[in-house]
C-alpha cells in the first residue's frame, strides 16, 4: 500500500476534528470552519469528507447521547486517531522544512 | 405553532429515500439543528428553502454509495479474486477460451460493422443546422408517377410563399468537357446551383460567400480539391470554359462536402447561368415536365406542417392543369433523400430494407456466437462442479457466485470486443466495397461506438453469461462432492441440444437465403434482354444534332475490322438513366392517352441491337419528311393500343403530346427490356429524329478491344477536338440496375459463411469435451473390439442429428422469407429447391469436419494410452 495523502479539504476538516475535540459533529465542524478560516461550506460536503477520513483509519466516530434539541437527534461525533495526529504533523513539518527552502531575503523595494 | 417551524417534509423524505440508514441519524440531526439556527437568524422561509437545498446536495455518490458497498473492502478484494480466476480459466483451459473468444469476436467484428453501416446510412444529411425544415420536392404526374423534377414555376411560387423561408433550384449536369488552360477535362459532380440553396446546407466556406459567389451568371464555386487539381496555382479568378459554349469564373471555394451527403458538390455553377445557356430548364412559367436531375429544394419557417404547402401546391397544379405535367407534389424531408428511390438522386440510394436486414444479420451472427458461449460453458460446468462447491462450503453466497461467474464472462467479453475492434477497424474499408458505400471515408472511433460497444459487450456478457452464472452457482455442494452431477448434466444436455438446433437453423436460413438470392442475381445478369449487349461500347455525343460529324465518323470506322457496327440514338436500349416519356393520344387508350417510352432511334438501331422486327418495316433514311411524320412501337405498345396482332396496327395514327400532325406506325419490334428486370415491360415509342441522338454505340471486335477502343479515340477526337474522350461498356453499365442486390447477396454470402463458421466453433468445442469426457468408454470400447467407424458414429452421431433437426426448421422459415423476397421483382426464378438442398449439405459438411475430425483422433487413441493412467 502507497503513502496515503490528504486534500486541501480532507486536511482542514481533519484539523477541525482535531480542534473541536469532543465537540466535533457536522454543524460544529461547518461554523467552526466559517469562523476560523472565513469560509462558507456545505453541510453534505463536511459529511462526505468525514466519512471518507474515517474510511482511512484517520478519525473515528461514534453516536453521542439523545438531546432535546436537533428533534431529539444523535450527534455523530468524531474524533482525531493517532495515526490523524500523525499525519497532521507530517504535513506540518513538510510544509515547515519547504517554507524554509524558499529564500527569505528578498528585498521588496523597487 | 410548532407545526409552521417543520422543515420542508418532501426534503426529509428525499433524503430518507437514497440516504444510507446507518447515516440517516446524523445527518438529519445536522441539518434540523441548522434549521433551527436557520429560523431564529434569517426566518422560516429562508430556512425552509435552505434546509431543502442543503439536504439535497447530500444527494452525491459519496453518500448513497455508501449503502451499496457496505463493506467495500471485502468486495474488492473478491472481484480481484474473481479477475484472477477468470484469467487462470481462461489459461488453464486454453482451447475453450480460444474458442469462445474468436466466435465471440467475430460475432461483435460482424454486429460492429453492421452497426457501422447502418450508422452511416442513417446519417445522411442529418448533420445540417435545419434539416429537420428542409425538403425535397417530389412531383406525381397524372398516373401517380412520382418524379424528382420540379418545374421552375412550382420554385417560383414556393419562393413567394409566406410560409418558405427559401426556396431553391438545383440542377446535375455535368459537363462533357470543361477547359482549363487549353486541355480538355472532365468534370464530373457538376451542379447549377442557387446561392440560397448554399445557404441552407452547411458547408463550409474557405473563400467567398453564398451571396457573392454565385448571385451573378457565369460565375463557379469549386470544392477544394478540384480547385487543387485544376489550379495548383490558386483558383480565385481563373476562368473555365464549360462544354465549348462559355466560361465561367470561379468566385469561390468550399471545403470538401462531407461524404454522408447526397449532395457532392465539387464545381458548382451559380444557377442564373442555366437562364443564359438552357433557359428551358430553368424558366419560371413551366409547370410542365422535364429533366428529372432539376430538383426543388425549400426551407420552410419553423412551425410551417408540410402537408399545408402540399395542399397549397395541389391547388396550383389544379389552377395550371392545361400545360402542367404534375397532379401534386409532396414535399420528402431532407433525412429521408438518401432512402427513396423516385429520386433521381445526385449521389446514391439506399433503399431502407437494406440498412434493416443488416442490421438483423448482425445481430443473429452475434445471437450464434452467444450461444456457442453458452454450450461451452455449460460443457465447463462439470469440470468447475468442485471449485463451486468448495466456495460455497466456505460461505460463499449465491450471489457472489453469480457475480463470478458474470465477471468471467465480461473478461472474455472484453478481450473479445478488443479484437473484434481491431478487425472492424480493418476490415471496414473492405466491407465499404462489398456494400459500395464510403463509411471507412467517415470517422469511425468516436464516442458512439465506444457507446455501442460498451452497451453490446454488456448485453452479451448478460446474455452469455446469464445461464451459466444460475446453473453453476444452483449446484449442490454435496452431491458435487459426491460425484452426483448426472441429473444436472441431463438437463444442461438438452438445452445445450436446443442451443445447438438454434443455432444451425439460423445459419441454415442465412445460406439458403443467400443462395436464392444469389440464383436470382444470375438470373438478372444472364437472361436474355431482348437485344444483344455483348461488345458494345457507348459514347456520350457532344455534338447531337451535327449529322456530317456523325456520319463521316461512322464512314471512317466501319473501314476497319475491329469494328463491326455503328449506330446512334437516345440512348442505348436499356439505360439507367434518360428516361423520356411521352403522352400518347389514341381513341383505343383508356381516357384516350397514355404515356410511353420514347426512344430516339438511327436507322441501324435495331439491326445493331438484334431486335427482331415484328411486322412492317425499319426506320429508313427518307423517313425524316415532314409530311409525313412516321413512327414504330414495340409488342407492348401494340397491347396497350388494343390491337390483337402487330399486324393490325401498321398503318395506325397516334396523335404525340400536343402537336397536331399524327404519326404513322409503320413498324412493330418485339419486346425487350428496357428497364432492370425488376420492372415490367413498357409500351414504347420510336421516332428517327437526327437531332436527338445523344449516344453512340459501336459494336467491337471482342479479340481485338484495345485496336478498337484506340481506333474510336482516334476517329472520335478528330471529329470532337474540343471534347473529352470516354467510353464505356453496356455490359458494365447494365449491372448498376442491380446495385442495392448485388450488395444484399454480397453481404449475405460474407455473413453466412461467418456465421456457419461460429456455429462449427462452437460444435467442435462441444464435440472434443465429449470426446475428453469419454476417453475411457471409448479405450474400453476399443479394447473389446469396437471399429473406428462404430465410434466415429457413436461420437458425433448426436450432433449431426441436430443439424438436420435445425435444416428441417430451418427450410421453412427460409422458404417463407425467400418468397417475399422474390415477388417483389416482377421477374423472378422460381422456388429453386436445389438451393436447399445444397444448402443442406454445405453446413453438413461444415458441421461433419469439426465433429469428424474431433471423433476420428479420439476413436483412433490407443486404448492402452487412454487406459493407462488412474
């Protein structure tokens, strides 16, 4: 089996599953991600994302306790694996080892 | 009030619908939390509408999917395993594999091409931006003739039409020379054309437009390799005279027409030209006849029903009976051009019926390979009995066993359809000479093949793989293991039986039928017309009514041996084309006129021809008086004008058209056929007029041709300097009548022979299974004295007994087809039972070499050899 790699969107939605913790179900994950990075998503779009993360043994799900609210409605919620936390981390240093090769002094007045 | 806060219920239900349940809870409290969100924020209706849009996008392959493959891993790795299966299959049992795929491959090379064909045919002049508002004019005379002229009164009044977006004249007439610098050429798919016909069809324009390049006489737009051919230079400007009588100037040039259009034009000469040159073709006051290439086209506004403008030019034929030839018109839409065949077509004709038969033969080639499939997989099931078995003692479910087995059918499906491909690929540009049609000129790969390939490959994999997959995954795993397959076998014997029977009947009808077919293109080819076309050449005149050229070139041929004999007339007894017809006038004629053929006939005419004078005399050189204007008519006319002997008719004045001298009948010739043998004989007229001898024929010394042919090129060019010299054989000519059977029996005889082919492919696979499965019955047999010829008829006693059962279903449904086939020709061979019979034994013998040869080295084994191992 190859190295498995993550999307743009795969990633941020795995970092929200990461921020949100124990709170991390699809209506949390959309506004978490409207007010963090000030983008607007589908609903359908996060689920399908979450499905196919926890397809790849990044995150895993469970069905959370009855509540008045959501017409008495299960949160599925979801929560980082270590091998989630691992490949957070790999991206991360990847990103910071490439940032590092560009050059930086670069003098920006003409 | 709480009921106004529910979400939209039809959304809830949509998703419910195609949502997977382990999902549903989640994602529905997802959204109804949002919509409560939604409510408090930007109000109910807001909320309800984006409740339903967000529940909708759920509706994507990530989500409903997920209920299919529940567990897509296992699945996956199954169908691997079922790919590697079918690949060890297909190694392990090499010859069956071997088999299976070249009948299936030839079936789908056969169905392909066919679909190819039919594709092509289909795709005449559909390809226009409105084809779907254009027509054809198509004129019916008095007697419900249909013809393909259109006066030039009826273009007028189409034009002035309220309800005609454009209304055009176009007319075929090549040229017998054209001149470009100094040097005769010949220019064939020539057309007088008007700018808006141009417009309507979609051509492509390299240089010049509708509007300027051919609004004005005397102008020409050429096609883009005859402009190459005839000015490599560059054409734009460049004059060409035209048949020794004027120059035109080329104002354009188009890109080649595509070749799925009637409409090949390659020198197209602006239309106002005709008014100059042959106004009679083209004048705007005729609604009488004419020449049947002077088609009408017209473009009605969208919206606009045919059958108003019918019934609008119905009433102008009404208004214009006196000197108008045509009782009404009907307007032919522009898909349906290629197929009809009153038209005097500017390309070729496709009658329907030939598409559709090939079509059908495809298929049954395609239906034959399929069931070879199936035998030889039902022949299989026994080997593969424990593999199945063994599956399903390990949990295998039913289904998963089906899907196996359909997953190995569509591997062989596939590489079938890869070679098949590659054969259609190759072999199109042949089967465009059998058919005489130009699909390998079209694109053939596009998406629409790829599409029928797809659709076809899933159909037989489905079709093929269907009985196998419930047989084999039905078997018991216990009585397998027990070795108890015999009650099974049984029943898969007698359909394999049935299969078989199906098979060869099919196959059997196709021979017989192409047989028939073929005995009735020999017939049409050798019998007898009533003239002698042996040795003939014909030659266009360009000079019709120049009797001195004429003559002198008659004088100077006839000095040589080559050549034996010469004449001239309309047109030689029986053409394909120029066809004159002829109202007739007599008291003896129902309504006291009729319409005959009229023939232009030389004094020499019917010695030359052979045809026999019945009763007066022969044309002879003083008969041209004025005075005394004569006439002779052929034994049909003679019936038609009600006299009982040809006798009786000599001396007989019929009055012609509208003059108002009447012509004496002073000779009677009997009948010949002037039309293909598929028409009836019809009454004809023959009048010695010098100026309307349009052709001349020579009768040739046939072990001498080449002399000949140099000696008439000779004569012929120094009489016509400024014409292009071309010959060509009545012989020849004469088989284009039978263009659409040649075709029909060419193709019968190719996918006959294929599907014969398959069926053998298929009986020898079933024979040498038997012949494994009883290699030791027939050691043992041996061993205890059995001869080789008892064995032989042991082994393949069984199969030829059902081919015979399939020639006996087979002869009736092809004597039944093969009738229909003939009455529609109105000179036919009878029922030749001979054909069956030789059909009978051709797939016999087919079917006898397979099996024999597979029986023979099986009941030839040494006994101790087939004995031996265990």
């Amino acid at each position: 089996m190859g190295k498995e790699y993550l999307g743009e969107f795969e990633e941020l939605v795995l970092t929200m599953v990461g921020i949100l913790q124990e709170d991390a179900y699809g209506n949390a994950i959309v506004s978490e991600i409207k007010e963090r990075a000030g983008r607007d998503v589908l609903l359908s779009a996060v689920h399908v994302t979450l499905y196919r993360l926890e397809d790849k043994g990044l995150i895993k799900s469970k069905m959370g306790g009855a509540t008045n609210a959501r017409g008495g409605r299960r949160k599925r919620i979801f929560t980082i694996t270590n091998a989630g936390l691992a490949m957070l981390r790999a991206i991360k240093e990847m990103r910071t080892d490439l940032w590092k090769l560009i050059p930086q002094l670069k003098i920006a007045g003409r | 009030m709480s009921r106004q806060k529910d979400p939209p219920r039809l959304a809830l239900r949509f998703l419910k619908w195609f949502c997977p349940s382990h999902l549903y809870e989640g994602i529905e409290g997802d959204l109804l939390e949002a919509f409560d969100v939604d409510v408090e924020q930007v109000g109910l209706y807001k909320a309800r509408r984006r409740f339903a849009y967000q529940a909708v996008r759920f509706f994507r392959p990530g989500i409903i999917l997920r209920n299919t493959f529940a567990s897509p891993f296992i699945q996956r790795a199954m169908l691997k395993n079922f790919i590697v299966v079918a690949w060890r299959n297909t190694v392990r049992n090499r010859t069956y594999a071997a088999l299976n795929i070249a009948g299936l491959a030839l079936g789908l090379a056969t169905f392909l091409m066919m679909y190819l064909v039919v594709r092509f045919e289909n795709s005449f002049d559909r390809y226009h931006k409105d084809a779907d508002r254009m027509y054809q004019v198509i004129s019916y005379d008095k007697f419900n003739e249909p013809t393909s002229h259109v006066p030039g009164a009826v273009i007028k009044f189409l034009r002035e039409n309220s309800g005609v977006e454009s209304a055009s004249a176009a007319l075929a007439w090549p040229p017998n020379v054209i001149k470009v610098r100094n040097e005769n050429l010949q220019q064939e798919h020539a057309f007088y054309v008007t700018p808006e016909f141009m417009k309507t069809l979609d051509i492509k324009w390299i240089a010049g437009s509708p509007d300027k390049s051919l609004s004005a006489p005397y102008q020409v737009v050429l096609d883009e390799p005859t402009a190459h051919r005839l000015f490599p230079e560059g054409a734009m400007g460049k004059t060409i005279r035209v048949d020794n009588a004027y120059d035109v100037t080329v104002t354009g040039i188009i890109q080649k027409v595509p070749v799925n259009s009637e409409f090949q034009f390659e020198f197209i000469i602006s239309y106002k030209t005709v008014d100059r040159y042959a106004s009679w073709q083209s004048n705007e006051n005729n609604w009488g006849g004419g020449d049947s290439s002077h088609h009408g086209y017209v473009m009605l506004k969208e919206g606009v029903e045919a059958a108003d403008l019918e019934a609008q030019l119905r009433k102008q034929a009404e208004l214009h009976k006196e000197h108008g030839q045509y009782a009404y018109f009907k307007l032919l839409p522009f898909s349906e051009i290629h197929f009809t065949e009153d038209n005097d077509t500017y390309n070729y004709i496709t009658p329907h019926w030939l598409p559709d038969t090939l079509f059908y033969i495809g298929l049954f080639v395609l239906v034959i390979a399929c069931i070879n499939f199936v035998n030889l997989a039902t022949v299989q099931s026994v080997q593969r009995s424990r593999e199945i078995a063994v599956r399903k003692i390990l949990g295998s479910s039913r289904g998963a066993l089906v899907c196996q087995f359909f997953v190995e059918t569509a591997v062989i499906v596939l590489m079938a359809e890869i070679i098949a491909g590659g054969m259609a690929t190759l072999l199109v540009g042949h089967m465009d000479y059998l058919l005489s049609t130009h699909v390998a000129s079209a694109p053939v790969w596009n998406g629409n093949t790829f599409g029928f390939l797809l659709l076809t490959g899933l159909a037989v994999t489905f079709a093929s793989g269907f009985y196998p997959a419930l047989i084999l995954s039905g078997f018991q795993p216990m009585s397998v293991m027990r070795n108890k397959l015999a009650a099974l076998s049984a029943r898969g014997i007698s359909l394999r039986q049935a299969l078989v029977v199906f098979q060869f009947g099919i196959a059997q009808v196709m021979v017989i039928c192409m047989l028939i077919a073929l005995k009735q293109m020999q017939y049409f080819h050798t019998q007898n017309l009533g003239f002698d076309s042996k040795s003939v050449i014909t030659i266009d005149m360009p000079d019709s009514g120049d009797e001195m050229k004429r003559e002198h070139l008659r004088q100077q041929l006839l000095k040589h041996s080559a050549i034996k004999d010469v004449t001239f007339g309309l047109t030689s007894p029986s053409s394909t084309r120029n066809w004159w017809w002829w109202t007739i006038k007599h008291p003896n004629l129902a309504n006291g006129a009729a319409t005959f053929r009229l023939q232009f006939v030389d004094t020499s005419y019917f010695r030359f021809y052979k045809i026999p004078v019945v009763a007066g005399r022969m044309f002879q050189a003083n008969d041209t008086s004025k005075t005394n204007p004569v006439v002779m008519i052929n034994e049909q006319a003679v019936a038609a004008l009600g006299f009982a002997t040809p006798e009786e008719a000599i001396g007989t004045k019929l009055g012609e058209g509208d003059n108002v001298e009447l012509r004496t009948v002073i000779g009677v010739v009997k009948n010949y056929h002037s039309q293909s043998l598929k028409a009836d004989i019809v009454p004809h007229l023959y009048s010695f007029r010098k100026s309307n001898f349009y052709l001349a024929s020579f009768r040739i010394d046939p072990l001498s041709a080449k002399e000949a042919i140099a000696l008439i090129g000779k004569y012929w060019t120094q009489e016509f300097p400024d014409n292009y010299f071309k010959y060509a054989f009545l012989d020849s000519d004469l088989r284009t009548f039978y263009e659409d059977e040649n075709k029909f029996s060419n193709m019968l005889t190719t996918f006959a022979g294929v599907g014969i082919f398959i069926g053998c492919l298929g009986l020898y696979g079933l024979v040498s299974f038997v012949c494994t499965r009883r290699t030791k019955e027939i050691g043992i047999r041996k061993v205890l004295g059995a001869s080789i010829s008892s064995i032989l008829l042991l082994l393949s006693g069984n199969f030829l007994v059902l081919v015979t059962v399939a020639f006996a279903v087979a002869a009736p449904i092809a004597w039944y087809v093969m009738q229909q086939f003939l009455e529609q020709y109105t000179n036919h061979i009878e029922m030749p039972w001979s054909a069956f019979a030789v059909a009978g034994a051709i797939t016999f013998i087919m079917a006898v070499m397979p099996v024999g040869w597979q029986s023979l080295r099986a009941s030839r084994a040494n006994p101790s050899d087939s004995l031996k191992y265990e």
